[in-house]
C-alpha cells in the first residue's frame, strides 16, 4: 500500500492546486463485513476548484459514489474505516463531529442523487421538502420564508407554476421535473460545493440534455463547485473540466478532459472507450469490450487490479503488472495528466491499436482535431 | 407551454367507504346465518344446555322438548331466521312461558339463555370493561413496542439491539396463559406488588378503575408489544434504507428529525396496518386476561356462553367481533391514503 | 451525394440478401383502459400505448425500435410476444397473424418468437438453477428427447459464453452480464427465428454491455435469427440494426434504413433525440455541444395531443400541426417520416408539404378543392415514394429511365 502514495498524489491534474475547493488526499475507506474487509475506496486523491467541474467515471462497485458520500460524511461511522484527507473550503471533514458535519451537509456542500423518485419522501409535499432543507441552515427563517424560497428556487430551475407545484407530492411530477426538483433542493442553500451522483442516468436523453444544460446554466450563475458522477463518458465530455477515472476503488487515470479522452493512456480507459458505441462512428466497427467482470472489492486482485482483464497486459515486461502495483504517475503528455499503468508507451499503443478500432476517421489525420465533431452539429 | 400535469385520481373516497362497507354487510349476513344454521342443525339439541342448565343437569326429554317448543325450535326454520333478522331491526317480543314475553328492543340479537335478558343489553353492559381493558393495552402496545422497535432500529447490530430482540423473541415465545397467569401469581397473589385486578366503571371510581385495570394491561400490553418490537423495528430498518434517508441525512438534517420525520413517518404505514387489525382482536374480547384478571368482559362472556350453549350469546360476540374487524379493516385502508399520498384511496 | 447514394443501395441489396420480412406488423394497436373510481368501475378513457403501428423485420435481419420512456416500443415488443393481446392490427410472423391466435394456438409459435428482457435480476427464478431455467423450455415444447436435455443445455450456456459446468448453478451466483447471457440461452433454447430483445443491456455496467451486444452481433450472424431491438440508446441501436424506427407516444415517426435515419433524420424529433446525446468526441472541442433544445417532457398517453402528437414541444409546429395528423409517409427508398415539414436539420420546408395529398389548405383546414389520397399504412416500402425536392412521386425506376415516372 505504501508503494503508492509517492510524491504524485496531492498535485494531480489541475493547474491551480492549492486555490481548489474540494480537497481529497488518500482517501482509503473500507467497511468491514461478516464477508471480510470491502475495500471501496483505496488512496484516493483528486480536488475541484469554485466554477469548475470533475467528472468521475467508473463501473458500479468502482467506488465512485462511496468516495463522494465521504465528503459529506454520509458513511455510518460505526461501519466504516475512513482514512486520509477531506477538505471542504479548507474545512477537515473526516473525524468531525456529527453535529458539525450537519453544517456542511446541504449548506457549503450539497449532493443529488440518481433515482429523483427514490431519493424524494413520497409522503412530504416537493415545496415543504425543499423548504425543510433550507430551514436546517437558516433557524431563524419563518415557514413563510422558507416557503417562499422554495417557489424561488423551483422557478430557478424551470419548474411551470411552481407557486402551484410545490405543494405537489413527488409522485405527481414527471421524471425530469422530479430531478429539476433534486436540483432546486441542491442548491437551495446556494452551496460551493455540488457533488450529482449519476444525475441523468434514469432519464430519457431529451430531458437528460435539459438537466446537463441546467446544470451548466446554474454553476455559471453560483460559480459552483461540480462532481458529476457518471459512467457515461459522453456526458463527460460535454460537462467536465477535469475526469478521473476509477476503477475497484481507486482512481487509474486523472487528467484534463480534453487531454484525457483524446489521449488515454490507461488501457481501462481505453475499454470504456471501445465498449460504447458512437452515434457518428463506423458501424460495422466491432464493440471492443472488456472481456471478464470487474473485481470482487473483497478480495482484489494482486498487483495492477485492472490486470486480469487488461488485454495489454503482455506488454509489459516481466511480471509487473500481477505483482506490483502501478503509482498513479504522469505519463508522457506531462504532469496534468495521471495515469496507474506500467506500459511504457501507451500513447503508441492507443494511436495504433486502439484509435483505428474505436475512430478509424481520427486515426490517420491529425490525433485531436475538432473535426470529428458529430455531423448533425447546427440548429 | 410546460407538460399538463400528471391526472390525478379523482378522490372517491365516499365510494369506496360505501363499497368496503357493503361488502361488510354480505359477511355479517353469511355470518348470521351460518351461525343460525350451526345451532339448528348441530348434532346436539340446541336448548339442550340450557336444559342441563334449568334442571341441574337432570335435563329430561320432556322438558327439553317443551324448551324447543317454547324457543321456537319447532316452528320451519326459515320463519324463525326471519323473526331472527327482523328483530334485529324492529325489535321484538320473545315468548318464554306460556303466558311470559321479554321486551327485547332493537336490535334485538335474541335473550341470553342464562340470564333471559336481551344478549345486546348484556354486551352493552360488558362493553366498557372490554374497551377500558383494549385501550390501555393498546397505548402500552404501541408506546412500548414502537419505542424500542425504533430505538433498535437505530441501533441494529449494537449488542443492546440484539439482547432485545432476544427477549422479545424469549417473551414471545412463552404462551400467553402461563405468562398471564405468572404474572397475576406473582404480582397479585403472592407478592401484592399492584392492586387487586378487576374491573370498576370509571365514572363510578376512577381510581378503582385505573388501579384494577394496571396490573391486566400490563400484562397484555407488554406481552404482545414484543411482536411489535421486531415488526417496527424492522419496517424502520426498511424504511432508514431508503433513498430518500440519505436525501434527509444531505440536507444537514438532525439524526433525530431524520429518524423520525422521515423514518417512523414511512415505517408507520405497516405498523398502523398490524395494529388496525390488532385493536380489533382486543376490543373482541381478551378472553384469557379477562378470565384470569376476573375482568367480566365479553371475551369471557362469549366464552362462558360457548361452555353453556347460549346460541343467542354466541351469535352476538361473533357478530361483534366481526363488526369491529370489519370496521378496523375501513379504517386502516382510510388511514392508509392519509399517511400515503400516493395511494390516496381511488 | 453519390456516395450517398452508393450506402442506400447498399443497404438495399443488405435488405435483399435477408430476403422476405420474417415479421410483419401492420397498424397495430393496444390500448389499456382507465377505470373510472367509484362503485362501478367505467372505463373513461384508455392509454393509446401503441396507436397504429406498421413495420417489417426481414430474416435474419433487425430493426430497431427506439424511443423514450412511454412511447410504447416496449409494448409493442410485449404484443408480438403476445404478453399482451392487441387491441387491433395484425401481426404477420410468416404470414400467421399471431394477432388472433388462441393462447393454445400461439404455444407452438413461441418457439419461433421468443424474447430477451431488460433486468437479469428479476426475469430468471431465483429458486431454479441455470440448467433448470434454460431446460424448461426444451421440456415444455419437447425439443430434445430426456437424456439428451442436460447435453443440450450445456451446448448452449457455451454458445452464450457461460462455463457449461455451472449449469447447477443459481441465478445469483452470477454477475448482471452472465444473467443476461442466461436469459439469452433461454430464448435460444428453441432456436427462434425472431428474437424481441427488450433493452437488453441497459441494466449492465458499460464495459459489459459491449460483452453481450457483440454476443448478439455473433449469434445473429450464426444462426440467422432476426431481430427487434427496442432500446433507448441510439448509440447501441444504431450500431445493431440496419434499420431502425422512431417511436412518440405511441406512433411512428420517422423509419429509416440506419445511414439516412441518423445522418439525415427528416423529423424533427429524431433530430431532438440526436443532438441531444453527449457525445465523448466533443472532449475534443469542449463545453456542450449544440443541441435542439426541446422544452418540457412528453405529454400523458391517454390524453395525447391532437394532430401531430409531437407538436408540443416541436420547433418548427404550426397550425396545421394541431389540425391535421401528419401520415408516415415514403419519402425515399427506405425512409418514412410522420412530419408536415420534413426535411434534413436546417432546411425544413416554409409549407407543408402533406397539404395536398391531405386535401387541406396550408394552415390544416379542409380545402374544398382537394381531394385527400389515402396514404394507408402498410408495413413495408413501395417502389414509389413522394420526393421532397420536386414535390411529387418518385420511383426507385424514375432515376435510371427517367420518363416514366409516377
């Protein structure tokens, strides 16, 4: 364990470090159950800045969304081991107590959640919902404050009548209406700080794009903090300034989006990549998938987690990759761009073997140019 | 511009009031004459208890042929039904003797072999010791039974959750006689830790009443608060798992405000449904506490009048006891939209 | 243009190659009553699911159904499967209209149609293993004599990519994916000439989904089952099936061999639906792409909207659009579409071009000099189709001699 947490860790990706206001350092969360120790989350390092947005990418069991829940503390603390850093504009948050924590929570930090359905009280009117939350961190605002804070903010975020729909209860609104609502609860303690935990996965594209678009409306208005937690790379693309991409619990590649998803150097990333289908690319292009089913976090593999599925795994000499495993290191685009992989030259491998599978169009011209924008572009 | 809003279902909750109850009415009328049937048709005489009764037990076929004369027994059965069903609402005049009629006024549910005083005047009279015996024990029920089921809840997994679910699974698992009788043995007999059990209308003495009636709801509160102890403990486990949980815990809600606004509210749902049905089981009759407490209630009352064949009595505590089930039933299902706006009765 | 021209007809002799539809659907419709509350339960309206829906799969071939939620594809998938029985339509599956087939009468049948569905978690018995699942339909329609069933069931659970020794297994000893490929040795057990795969990885993780699209992709190719693929992912749709149709509310929009309906979708809701899936190649740009922003969420079923059901939330609705239902009508050699202006994004046409042939004016209002054409709806392509460019009818002969046209 101690092999990986060498000089890299704390300065990934961002250019402006130090200035962020999310800041993770080896987080390392474990539960332990009757089975034995489940190992979600495991030195994991990464940080927003104000009006910026991280994508985390990975699988279900990644530890993708146990690693955010942390940050607001929201992991019962009697079944769980959290270890590392978590700051909140400068705030520690782990080993606080809970009562404090109960001040971040909604307030400075605030998290929406996937199922809208699910994650709304059925039996609690949208608007008494919306104004409880912003009650807990205004004692001393009247019902009617709240009240009306809560119209204010279901009209913020495109709701139609919302004098009238706030008393409406979450069953009556549609699913996208269900997620502006999530939205408006989010926000309604104006956070710096906002982590969505697959926020459109339960969602039709067409209101899927309203909900992105609102989100990226919103953070442009409150200069707030975005986690957007997905594992739909497209999303993204189009939503983060920064990705990182996690795998059984811990992240295996950290960069810029821009660099990231046009030079991947992580053969995990590669296979997110490959699996998806495009709607622009070519179609009788094989799906490229990655073979076997991602680790048990019980019992995670030796070395290199990602190594009894990596195909590239021959590559690398000796044998690295079962027994050690790889630090979390820049590659060879630069010290933006983190990458936990012992192949020497993966920017090779990528441009010749993954790129003409994935994008035959962008493989042979110029690796990154805009040009491999979708056709249907306009309106 | 904006999507219509979703139908809602119209409200019918009148409808749906008048329909359950219909549906009530159909049962109670099975029940009436399947219990009328059973008597009239049984392989035993059915004045032949009250016979036994009259002539301490020396019951003779000539006196027990005159009883069925007298009782109507010989007359088509159907006509008797009749008479049976329309005193019910008109009320009527029962011939006894010869020459010797009891007023029996609506709703006439027939004279108490023993006593020859109309059965639904006796119910009356045993009413209120049953509804005072039902109500404490349902207060200790729920505050007992819900209380630790939550508190457990919250502490699932910790060592005093599972000593608790322990000792309710132990109490639960002793029979309710014994448990009963222990505790009137214990506390009352031997040791006179509380009062001497017993029933005294609370207008008539207050504290007579409250310090009779402590020992008995005790005993049957505390003794079936235990099953729910593992029930609200585990519709409170289910609903803390909940989604929206963690939405509350976000917010920056207090544990408290979490656990109970949000929780209970949810676990309430089940719990009410059980206990709907429950309250009415005890307000039937509590046949065993009242017995061994010297409660007379109609739990005993029905009982006795199994033991003595006093067809009319029998017929009455059933027809109660279906009542309040049925009645117990509507109100659960109403209560049922009221805490869950989603299924808001349609 | 002319390569353009080359990828139609190559999907043409594509078609061709699969040979006659093995699966034709012709104005299906299902609608679910609502009841009224109160002591007599009325029926006061009905859920129009799927209202009139025609398309062909030819053998060994497949067509994708997409749409968002409530659209009714997932019901349609359910009526071919006669999970449902439709409320009208015909359902042509080798020219036997399983439409009116008698449950007994259908059994023999589900051989041949069989389907795949959406959730591996809760479509295989917990209680039953592997080789009990994928054996019961052997058993049931007398596939394989006894002692040959278990032989049968292994070879199988091997063609899906599963380890035939499991086949003692229960179903929660597998992952989401191996489920998936369970329930998929399940609808091969009969070798069926069509399978319905309802959404058939959206419930897996993405490196897995790929695992079973191309599992799809290998089988459909071995033994030349044809394909209806209802899914939601246009990504996934379009890289399965040749063609591919649109579903709103309950109709279809916009049918299409795959290259025209994705490169250039006439209707405006396939362009909507499009643009508004994010896209990994916009990394390289940055920030959203643009989109067509297309306001609030579909309309209730029961009460859809009069006219063109899409008109909404349409860009480009006009009056003639509350007035008038647009008809699918041919507008190329493979291409539907359901719109009063279609046409490629940006180059919509300023009138309607359904007017004429719908006998009304241009704002929908009956025009007493026209005369209406019956445009029907029948579930495969004609020969002829109405050119959007010259506005009038056009054949698949009018291009190479071009006289006789019409």
């Amino acid at each position: 364990m101690s092999t990986d947490t060498g000089v890299t860790t704390g300065a990934a990706g961002a250019a402006a470090a130090g200035e962020r206001l999310l800041e993770v350092e080896h987080l390392t969360v474990k539960f332990p159950t009757a089975d034995g120790l489940v190992n979600a989350v495991t030195d994991l390092s990464y940080g927003v800045a104000r009006g910026k947005t991280l994508g985390i990418v990975g699988e279900s069991g990644s530890g993708k969304s146990v690693s955010s829940m942390a940050v607001l503390g929201l992991h019962d603390p009697r079944r769980t081991r959290i270890e590392g850093s978590i700051r909140v504009d400068g705030q520690e948050v782990i080993g606080l107590s809970e009562a404090k924590l109960r001040r971040i929570r909604g307030n400075s930090a605030a998290m929406i959640f996937q199922d809208a359905l699910a994650s709304l009280h059925p039996f609690y009117r949208v608007g008494k919902q919306l104004s409880e939350a912003y009650a807990a961190h205004h004692p001393k605002a009247s019902a009617r404050d709240a009240r009306r804070k809560a119209i204010e903010m279901l009209d913020l975020v495109g709701i139609p009548q919302p004098d009238r729909r706030v008393d409406d209860f979450p069953h009556q609104f549609s699913g996208g209406m269900r997620q502006r609502a999530m939205i408006a609860m989010g926000l309604i303690n104006d956070p710096s700080l906002l982590i969505a935990d697959e926020p459109t996965t339960a969602l039709d594209v067409t209101v899927q794009a309203q909900i992105l678009d609102l989100l990226g409306d919103l953070q442009r208005e409150f200069d707030s903090a975005i986690i957007i937690i997905t594992h739909d790379l497209g999303v993204i693309a189009e939503m983060a300034d920064e990705v990182l991409v996690m795998y059984a619990g811990r992240a295996v590649e950290y960069g810029a989006t821009r660099e990231l998803l046009t030079h991947p150097e992580m053969p995990y990333t590669w296979g997110l990549l490959s699996s998806v289908p495009d709607v622009s690319g070519d179609v009788d292009a094989r799906l490229l998938p990655i073979p076997g089913n991602p680790p048990s976090l019980l019992d995670p593999p030796s070395g290199c987690s990602f190594h009894p599925r990596c195909v590239h795994r021959d590559k690398v000499p000796g044998d690295l990759c079962t027994t050690t495993i790889p630090d979390l290191s820049p590659g060879g685009r630069g010290p933006g761009h983190l990458k936990r992989c012992h192949l020497a030259d993966p920017e090779r491998i990528y441009a010749t073997e993954i790129l003409p599978e994935i994008a035959p169009d962008l493989a042979d011209g110029a690796p990154a140019a805009p040009a491999a924008a979708p056709t249907n572009k306009e309106a | 511009m904006g999507p219509p809003p979703p139908p809602r279902p119209t409200v019918g909750k009148f409808a749906f009031i008048v329909k359950r109850l219909l549906a009530g009415l159909l049962v109670l009328s099975t029940l009436v004459v399947s219990i009328f049937l059973l008597f009239w048709y049984g392989p035993r005489s059915p004045v032949q208890g009250l016979c036994e009764q009259r002539t301490n037990n020396r019951c003779t076929a000539d006196f027990r042929a005159q009883l069925e004369e007298n009782f109507g027994y010989n007359n088509p059965m159907l006509s008797e039904l009749g008479k049976y069903v329309a005193g019910i609402f008109t009320g009527r005049d029962i011939q006894l003797g010869a020459n010797t009629f009891v007023e029996c006024s609506a709703p006439c549910l027939g004279l108490s072999y023993r006593t020859f005083v109309p059965a639904f005047d006796e119910l009356v009279r045993r009413l209120p010791a049953t509804i005072s015996l039902a109500v404490g024990a349902a207060v200790i029920i729920l505050l007992v039974g819900v209380t630790s089921g939550v508190l457990a809840a919250r502490r699932r997994g910790t060592v005093a959750d599972k000593a608790l679910v322990s000792a309710t699974l132990l109490m639960s698992s002793i029979p309710y006689v014994l448990f009963a009788l222990l505790v009137y043995l214990y506390l009352n007999v031997i040791n006179e830790v509380f009062p001497e059990a017993g029933y005294t209308p609370l207008t008539e003495n207050p504290v007579a009443w409250l310090s009779g009636l402590l020992l008995p709801w005790l005993a049957l509160g505390f003794y079936n608060s235990t099953q729910y102890t593992r029930f609200s403990r585990g519709a409170m486990i289910d609903a803390l798992s909940e989604d929206y949980i963690r939405t509350a815990r976000a917010k920056g809600l207090s544990s408290r405000t979490v656990t109970f606004k949000h929780g209970l509210r949810s676990a309430l749902v089940p719990i009410v449904t059980i206990f709907g049905i429950d309250f009415a089981f005890l307000l039937a009759g509590t046949i065993f506490t009242e017995i061994i407490f010297g409660i007379n209630g109609i739990g005993r009352w029905g009982l006795e009048a199994i033991q003595i064949e006093d067809f009319p009595v029998v017929q009455t505590t059933v027809l109660f006891g279906a009542i309040v089930v049925i009645v117990a039933n509507i109100v659960v299902d109403i209560l049922y939209g009221v805490l869950d706006p989603r299924v808001r009765i349609s | 243009m002319v390569s353009v021209q080359k990828d139609a007809d190559a999907t043409l002799t594509r078609h061709r190659s699969g040979g006659e539809p093995v699966l034709e659907v012709e104005d299906l419709k299902m609608y679910f009553p609502v009841k009224s509350s109160g002591l007599v339960r009325r029926t006061v309206g009905h859920v129009q699911a799927v209202d009139g829906v025609s398309f062909q799969v030819p053998a060994g071939g497949a067509l994708g159904l997409v749409g968002e939620s409530g659209c009714g594809k997932s019901t349609t998938g359910r009526l071919i499967t006669r999970l449902h029985d439709p409320t009208s339509g015909a359902i042509r599956f080798e020219g036997t209209d399983l439409a009116k087939l008698s449950p007994r009468q259908m059994k023999p049948m589900r051989r041949d149609v069989q389907m795949i569905f959406q959730d591996p978690f809760s479509s295989l018995n917990p209680r039953h293993t592997v080789g009990a699942i994928v054996s019961s339909p052997l058993v049931t329609h007398d596939m394989v004599p006894k002692n040959k069933v278990l032989s049968r069931v292994q070879e199988l659970l091997e063609v899906v990519g599963l380890n035939p020794e499991h086949y003692n297994r229960y179903p929660n000893e597998f992952s989401g994916g191996q489920r998936q490929r369970i329930g998929i040795a399940r609808a091969l057990a009969l070798q069926p000439k069509l399978l319905v795969a309802d959404e058939p990885v959206s419930a897996l993780d993405v490196s897995i989904q790929a695992q079973v699209v191309n599992l799809l992709d290998d089988l459909q190719k071995e033994f030349g089952i044809a394909f209806l693929f209802i899914a939601h992912d246009l990504a996934v749709v379009r890289h399965f099936c040749p063609e591919v149709a649109v579903m709103y509310l309950g109709k279809i929009v916009e049918i299409a061999d795959r290259e025209t309906l994705y490169n250039r979708p006439h209707h405006p809701y396939t362009q909507a639906l499009l643009s508004a899936v994010p896209d990994v190649r916009q990394a390289a740009v940055g920030g959203r792409r643009e989109r067509i922003r297309i306001e609030g969420d579909v309309p209730s079923p029961i009460n859809p909207p009069s006219g063109c059901r899409f008109r909404t939330r349409c860009p480009l609705a006009k009056e003639i659009c509350a007035r008038v239902e647009p008809p699918l009508m041919q507008i190329g050699r493979r291409h539907k579409v359901a719109c009063h202006f279609p046409g490629e994004l940006g180059k919509h046409p300023e009138e309607p071009v359904t007017a004429r042939l719908l006998g009304v004016d241009d704002q929908g209002s009956p025009d007493p000099g026209g005369s209406p054409t019956d445009l029907g709806n029948p579930p495969g392509f004609a020969d002829t189709w109405f050119d959007l460019d010259k506005r009038q009818m056009a054949g698949a002969t009018s291009r190479s001699t071009t006289q006789d046209a019409g």
